[in-house]
C-alpha cells in the first residue's frame, strides 16, 4: 500500500479472469463512505474523479464517495496504455490495436474479482456502484450496460468511442431480447465540438504523423452518441433511465471532469436534476 494521493490507496490485485495484474486505486472523499465511484482507465482518470468530488463536497454537491479506480502497473499515465486498454474496454477485437476486444474478460475480474475485493475492504460502500468511463471507457460502459447491466447500480458514459467495430455496439443493443429491461440510471455525455470538424481542430497543433493526429476517415461523435440514445430511448424501457448532454465548446480531450460533474448532480437526488 503506498500514498499515492492524499487520502489514497494503492494495491496491485491479480487476475484469474484476465491473466494480468491490475493497479487499483482507492481515494476517501469524505467520513464514512456508502457509496462508491469507479473509474477505468485509473492512470489517467483518478486523479480528476478523486479532485472533482473534494471539490463538489465543498458546497455539498455531493455525499462521501470511495473512488475505486483500475489502471496498470506498468503505466505511468494514460498515454501509456494506449494498446493495454484497448484489451478491457472493447467488445470485439479490431486489426488496428491487436489483442483487443476482451471486455467480456474485464467484467468478469469487475464483478467476480474486484467487488468481493472491494465488499471485504469497505464493506458499508460497496453495494451502490457508479460507473464512470471516457472514450473507450465510455464504451465499456454502454457495453456493460447491455450485456451485464448489474455490474454497476449507475453508468457515466463520457464521450464513448461509439464508432468502434463498425458501430458494433449499435448492433449489440439491435440484437438484444424484445422486453430486455436494462435496471439503471445512465448518463451520456459529450463535447459538443467532438464532430468531425472538432476534432481536427482539436488536433491542430499536432504534427502531421502524430499518432494522435486524427486520420482521414470522417468521425462525429456528438452525431454517434444522439443516434445511439435515441436508439435506446426507442425500446420505452421504463427501468432505464437516460439523461445525457451535449457540453457547449469542449474537445473531447477537455470535457471528462465536466461530464462526471454533471453526472454526479443529476444522480444526487439532494440537488437539481439537469433536464
């Protein structure tokens, strides 16, 4: 166990269902914690969940929270796992990031793994579960949603990379049961200059051959994110509750901590949901 951050915790826990070891972060917002925040992609993400509560508990925005994040060991950001999460986060594999496509694997160390972990750690917070993801752990979300919907009592879906596959997730939700109930609350949320335009502008300052450079192939997110919603929206699952949210002027670089800000809120039932 070592300090990471401030009132935090860090542990390295072994996988049987993935076969690899996983980073977990542990962050205390707040006395006596009841309920819990998780994040994927922990290198790059805990650090902002664990700083947007403290602030948000400042005005009371939001109750005692645990942070529980998962990255690698071997990665001192998030940059650096580029290819290692391309592994968890996603349905099905692509020729593009090779060994990819194991998410089926990651829910199973999450539900059969790191809950009872976790349940025996900090047992008082472990039975209300909210889940906050980014890109690809946006995706990971929308597919946890409609695959293994208990995982987590509530999903943050941040800018999800909706397009991976083909729109695969489109065709994961299609072929779901008539009557299929997803039991959750759910929130979506993106920048709204992540459209094609966007995020070449974005990426301005970026030398061309820059790996993060976006390639020619056409992407809008904001356009993914509104069909995929109306798509879930069309099943009148009344156990599912949508909210989601277009964010005025933000990259998909820049929008993560308002997204999850914005989640937070509309779930805390003390303050005023957003519409």
């Amino acid at each position: 166990m070592r300090d990471a951050l401030g009132g935090a915790e860090v542990h390295d826990l072994q996988s049987e269902a993935v076969g690899d070891t996983f980073r977990v972060f542990v962050g205390h917002c707040g006395p006596a914690p009841q309920a819990i925040l998780f994040v994927t992609d922990a290198n790059g993400f805990f650090g902002l969940a664990v700083d947007t509560v403290r602030l948000m508990q400042i005005p009371g925005l939001v109750p005692s929270l645990l942070i529980v994040g998962v990255g690698y060991a071997d990665a001192g950001g998030v940059i650096d796992t580029v290819e290692i999460r391309a592994r968890d986060l996603t349905p099905t594999p692509s020729s593009r990031f090779p060994g990819s496509g194991h998410a089926d694997a990651f829910i199973e160390f999450v539900s059969g793994e790191l809950r009872p972990w976790i349940a025996n750690r900090f047992p008082t917070a472990a039975g209300d579960v909210t889940y906050f993801g980014h890109s690809l752990g946006g995706l990971f979300g929308a597919y946890t949603l409609l695959t293994a919907t208990s995982t987590f009592d509530r999903y943050i879906c941040s800018s999800p990379s909706l397009w991976w596959d083909n729109e695969v997730i489109f065709d994961i939700e299609r072929q779901r049961p008539d009557g299929d109930r997803l039991d959750a609350e759910v929130f979506f949320g993106i920048g709204s200059l992540e459209t094609d335009a966007g995020r070449r502008h974005e990426a301005f300052n970026l030398a061309d051959g820059h790996p993060a450079k976006p390639p020619a192939a056409h992407l809008d997110m904001v356009d993914d994110l509104g069909r995929f919603v109306g798509q879930l929206k069309e099943r009148t699952d009344p156990t599912l509750r949508i909210n989601s949210a277009a964010i005025e002027d933000e990259f998909h670089a820049t929008v993560p901590a308002i997204i999850l800000n914005r989640a937070l809120r509309s779930f805390n039932t003390t303050t005023r949901r957003i519409e």
